[in-house]
C-alpha cells in the first residue's frame, strides 16, 4: 500500500488492512472459500425458494 493511498482511506480502514496483512503474514488465508466446497448452484438455490 503506498503512502498515497493511505492519506485517503479512514483510521478505521487502514487499522483493517493493517490486520488483514497480519493473518496473511502469519500464514493465514482470512478468505478460506476453498473450504467450502460449492454443492449448489445460484438458480437452484433461487428456484428452491419459490
């Protein structure tokens, strides 16, 4: 993140990436969507609920 970018984000979003960095510096995928594997898909779940 350059210095620029910094300047326009809120305290609270830069407190967030900053957090964010953290988990992937420690090796953590803070995104794990490939452990859920994906069993249904978008028009089936819609036609399900009518």
């Amino acid at each position: 993140m350059n210095a620029l970018n910094i300047l326009e984000l809120s305290e609270q979003e830069i407190i967030r990436r900053n957090n964010l960095q953290q988990l992937r510096d420690l090796g953590i995928d803070p995104y794990p969507a490939a452990e859920y594997p994906t069993n249904v898909s978008t028009p089936q779940t819609l036609s399900a609920r009518r």
